[in-house]
C-alpha cells in the first residue's frame, strides 16, 4: 500500500502563484509515473501534470506554460508549481502514483485550490 500526503492547497487571486507538494510512503518500489489530477464541481477529474522518474513529463493543454511539475525521488515526492492562475484553475487537485506491475493506482485526499477573480 502507498500514502500520498498532499500540502499547498489555498485561497489566491487571478494571477497569483501556489506550490502542491505529496510526499509518498509506504511500500513505494516502482512508482512511476507521479502527477496530479484536478476535479472542479460538476466536472471529471482531469489529468494536470505527470512525471516519470526518467524526468518525461505530461501536461494539460490549459496548463502548459503556467504549471510545472517536477519530483525528487530521493524524497519519493513531487511538486506542482503553479503560475499565473486562473478562476477556471479552481478545484480539488489530487496527488496520483502509480504502478505498473502489480498494478496499482493511489491517490491522496485532495487539496482544494480555488482562485478569486
């Protein structure tokens, strides 16, 4: 089993910057990739952002240009920095990992973001 603990989540308004950290535990062999997920009210949870250890990253089309991922495996943590937010970026962002063999898919409790217009 692996727990992911999400930080960073807040208020900010249009335009301003928040930092998402989750750190992993528990029986962490092979986890890869690490990301975050989004769901806004009334909407599917949507991909953000993945990253492979290898360094490959995935992003959403909205976000490409404002957010970056990025992960520490030493720390068997990821980060998403978030810039130049939007109203349309507000929602419950998930940390996800995931396993290959056996396979597995974790996620953490969700942090909310919302942005103020």
């Amino acid at each position: 089993q692996v727990q992911l603990v999400e930080s960073g989540g807040g208020l900010v308004q249009a335009g301003g910057s928040l930092r998402l950290s989750c750190v992993a535990s528990g029986s962490i062999f092979s986890i890869n990739p690490m990301g975050w997920y989004r769901q806004a009210p009334g909407k599917q949870r949507e991909l953000v952002a993945n990253i492979f250890s290898g360094g490959t990253t995935n992003y959403a089309d909205s976000v490409k240009g404002r957010f970056t991922i990025s992960r520490d495996n030493a720390k068997n943590a990821v980060y998403l920095q978030m810039n130049s937010l939007k109203p349309e970026d507000t929602a419950v962002y998930y940390c996800n990992a995931a396993r290959s063999a056996p396979f597995a898919v974790y996620w953490g409790q969700g942090t909310q973001v919302t942005v103020s217009s």
